[in-house]
C-alpha cells in the first residue's frame, strides 16, 4: 500500500497558536479536570483503555472542540483545515469536525490508539492533524495492511488521510517546552445526527 498519509505546509503564526493552545489547555484542565471520562459505550470504553495515561487535554476529548474557542490563531488553522480537507476528501457530501489538543509536558506521551472510523467501523471518515510545537518527533502509524509508517512531525503542516483502521501512537517527548499538537476526526453528518454522546462538539467543514 502506498503511503496514504497527506502532508501540507502551511504558513500560520506558530507563537500565536502555542499562545491560544495554552489558553485552551488551562480552561479544558481546569473546567473539566473533574470528569470521568465515559466508559458506558464501546467506543468510549475502548478509547478510555487506550489513552489512560495520555495528558489530560487527549484523554477529555470528547467534551470540547478547540475549533470553538474564539482565538485569531485557532480561526485561521480552522480555515486552513478546511481548504486542505476539501483538496483531500473524495466523497460529495456534508462532513462535520471534532478537534481536540494534545499538549504533552517533558516525558508524556500519545499511547497507541484508533480514532473515529475505526472504532465505530464506520468508512468514509477522516483523520487530521496539525502540528504547532513538535519538533523533533514522529508519529507511528500502523495499518490493517501490517503497513508500518513513521512520520516525521514538522511545525506548521497539517497530515490528513482517510480512516481506514490505523492505530497509531507518539514517544514521550523530551523537551522543557511542551509539545502541542491538534487532532481531528472529519466525519460525514448522517453519522453523527444520531450521536449518542453527551454533547454536541461537531462543527461544519466549511
């Protein structure tokens, strides 16, 4: 199988979103810190055992979107997502985006995990991710195929590729500044209008 992972540049302001992710992550950590994480349906069961000791902003994903946090840097990587999934994306339909951060501290890591198409089994979904601050290190993905892929992470690119049932996981990372990622789900909207989670944290691909 070729390579299916998609990489774009991107030219952003990358002091300013490490400003806005850190905002984000003090108001997710201390506003939702408090939450068990739900375990009731199989897909939130399984996820929960995956991301145990991912940071917290990873592990809470479910109850915020960072896309609706109204910060100038967070805006304009929104566009960008959405210009880059519209190149990528080869089904005509409506698709909606859940984003999450993943903002890992001096020795933290992202365990291996799946993401939205391959734990609900679901097709035609999307995985994205945008990198602010996460130099050097490299994501591991590992496909059904028993294809193993190891991508060098780059500020300021985004990584998009259709969802058809990776895992894939980081290293701890080693630096004193943390390292600040954003993950995203793309999935088509007939899929999520009978969701049954506790909150809506979809938005439009516009």
């Amino acid at each position: 199988m070729q390579n299916p992972i998609q990489v774009k540049e991107i030219q952003l302001d990358l002091e300013r979103l490490k400003r806005d992710a850190r905002r984000i992550n003090n108001k997710v950590c201390r506003q939702l810190g408090h939450l068990e994480v739900p375990s009731d349906e199989s897909y939130q069961a399984t996820l929960k055992e995956q991301l145990e000791a991912a940071p917290m902003s990873s592990r809470l994903h479910d109850y915020y979107n960072v896309f609706t946090f109204p910060y100038d840097g967070i805006n304009e990587l929104y566009r960008e997502i959405c210009v880059f999934f519209k190149e990528v994306c080869e089904y005509d339909q409506p698709y909606y985006v859940h984003a999450w951060l993943n903002y890992l501290k001096k020795g933290d890591s992202v365990p291996w995990h799946n993401h939205w198409g391959a734990l609900s089994g679901l097709t035609q979904t999307y995985v994205c991710s945008a990198y602010i601050n996460a130099e050097p290190s490299n994501t591991i993905y590992k496909f059904p195929d028993e294809q193993i892929y190891e991508i060098e992470n780059r500020n300021n690119t985004i990584t998009l590729y259709e969802d058809i049932g990776d895992t894939h996981m980081v290293e701890p990372w080693t630096r004193d500044e943390p390292r600040i990622t954003i993950s995203m789900d793309m999935v088509p909207m007939k899929y999520i209008q009978g969701s049954p989670f506790l909150l809506n944290t979809w938005m439009p691909i516009v």
